[in-house]
C-alpha cells in the first residue's frame, strides 16, 4: 500500500510554483494544495488539475494579506482532516525590479519584506500543528543566489535581495526553534519565467525536477542549510 504525500504550494499560478504542481501531480501518491491570489483566472493552474492522476486542489492564498493566509487554515482542514500536512512550498514572492541601495522606493520595501519574508513566516507558523503530524515533515523556502552574502553579486536588485537573505536568516531561526522539522532555502537558478526575465537560462521543468530530488532526499541533519537547486551548498 502506498502513503499518500500532502503538499502545500504557494505562487501556484505560474512559474516554478506551477511546474512544482505540474510534476507533483503526475503521481496518484501525491495531494497538493495549490494556493495562488486569484484561482478563477488561473487558466493553466485548473488545467493541470483537471487531467492530474493525484489530487489537486486549488485555494485562495494571498502572502502579503494577513487575513488571506489565516482564512487559508480551514480549506486546508477540509482538505486534509486529521491527516498531516507534509511539505509547506513557500515559493511565492515578488520583486519591485532593479533597484539599488540608494535607488528604491520605501513602498516598494514594506511590500516585498511583508510577501516575501512576512508571509511565509506566518503561513508556516499558522500550519505549524498540521506539520507536526507527518512522519518528515519539511518545509522550503525558496530564496537566490542575490541574497547570498558571500557570492557578492554586487548592487543590483536592492530590496527583493534583502527580503530573501531576511527569508534565509528566519529559515534558519525555524530550523533551531523546531528541530523536528526539516527547513532550508534553496537557490533556483536564473529560470526562464516572468520574474526571472530576459537573460534567464534555465527551463522550469529542469528546476524544479532536481529540487524534487532535494526535497525527497534532504534529512534533518541538513536542515536550516541553504542549497543551489542541485543539491549543493550555497554560502550564506
């Protein structure tokens, strides 16, 4: 017999989160939670989910609301019942764009630092109890290879790569706070989707099919670590 995986995405609509559900869906052992900000105009999202062997469902989810992420836990109940809640995606995020230290717009800060770190930080907080009950429970935060320090890609990209090494630092924090839990960042790559934009060189498929193999593979001894999507450590 085999065990049923539940998997919690968000920024389900596009990009790397869609391919995440796109592959996951594949297989009848997995139920995936697609959350996204606005499902009724998610064409591809619905059409992934009517043709999936596993068990998709679509929900509401905003990262920058507050209401929106606490409205999340009850679909999320109904869905799962008393079983767990394995994987958390938090993969959602946005990026007001080329900005510098010196050149960015303080709205543009407060809104990104609340979707990009806020978000997930009370997302995974309010699902803490539904984690708890899987066997391995994991949690990935998806960050970049900008919020790294130590790779020193210099001063583009000012606000968003503040808000992921911000995402980095609380991924770490949950790591010591609950070390029955499986929590790290990962690096993506420059993927080929609308955030990632002109000069982009890697397809979503390729991505995402080696953070699966992260995901599948990573244990507890690796937790609060941040990762190059293939596996590889990536200086904080």
């Amino acid at each position: 017999m085999t065990s049923t995986r539940t998997w919690l995405i968000t920024g389900s609509s596009r990009g790397i989160g869609l391919e995440f559900v796109r592959q996951l869906s594949a297989s009848p052992e997995n139920v995936v939670i697609a959350t996204c900000r606005t499902p009724d105009t998610a064409q591809d999202l619905k059409a992934i989910a009517s043709n999936a062997k596993g068990n998709v469902h679509i929900i509401p989810l905003d990262t920058s609301d507050s209401s929106s992420i606490t409205a999340v836990e009850k679909p999320v109940k109904d869905i799962i019942g008393n079983g767990p809640l394995d994987y958390i995606l938090n993969n959602a995020a946005i990026n007001p764009g080329n900005d510098t230290a010196f050149e960015f717009a303080l709205e543009d800060f407060i809104r990104t630092m609340t979707t990009n770190v806020a978000g997930p930080a009370q997302l995974t907080q309010l699902l803490l109890p539904y984690l708890e009950r899987s066997s391995r429970p994991v949690v990935m935060n998806m960050s970049t290879g900008l919020a790294s320090i130590g790779i020193d890609a210099g001063p583009k990209c000012n606000v968003y790569s503040a808000s992921k090494t911000a995402l980095n630092m609380l991924t770490y924090k949950q790591s010591k706070a609950k070390p029955n839990i499986i929590f790290y960042v990962v690096d993506p790559g420059w993927v080929k989707t609308e955030m990632g934009g002109d000069g982009a060189y890697l397809e979503p498929e390729f991505t995402v099919s080696n953070q699966l193999k992260l995901l599948h593979s990573i244990t507890l001894e690796q937790s609060g670590k941040f990762f190059r999507y293939d596996g590889s450590i990536l200086p904080w």
